[in-house]
C-alpha cells in the first residue's frame, strides 16, 4: 500500500522549469484557438446521464461521484494534517 501512495504522489507532481512553468501559465492565461481535431475530438466524448425531470427520483443519485480537481487534491497533499 506505501509503495501504491509514493508511486501516486509521485506522478501527480511534475517538475517545471522556471520557463516551462511560465510557458504553462501564459498558455492557461492565453488558451490557443480551438482546432478541428479538438473539437471532432469534444463531440466524440460521452455524455453524462441527464437528471430526472422535476418531480421524479433521480436514479443516477447514488452513482454519482464528485471527485475533487487536481488543484484541490494538491493543496491537501501540500498541507500535513488535513
């Protein structure tokens, strides 16, 4: 199980450069135009399940799942005891 976490935590952390890491951040700031392969490749994703009508039980209640962003999962890495 020790094994399974360090090799977790070690692929969710990536080493940038300080250029790479400012790359990243000017691309996130300034997102490129949007392709057609990337928008063929959109279209082709699944769906979710839509929700019930009002009124009516939602039968994908209980499989729904939240999982939490990258981000927030990093900050809980960063911060011992949370």
């Amino acid at each position: 199980m020790r094994e399974a976490a360090a090799v977790n935590a070690q692929a969710a952390c990536v080493n940038l450069s300080e250029r790479d890491s400012l790359r990243v951040l000017a691309l996130l700031e300034n997102p490129p135009a949007l392709n057609a392969k990337l928008l063929s490749a959109a279209k082709d994703l699944p769906q979710p399940p839509r929700p019930c009508r009002r009124g009516t039980k939602n039968r994908f209640a209980s499989s729904t799942i939240e999982l939490p962003s990258i981000a927030a999962r990093e900050f809980q890495l960063s911060m011992p005891g949370v």
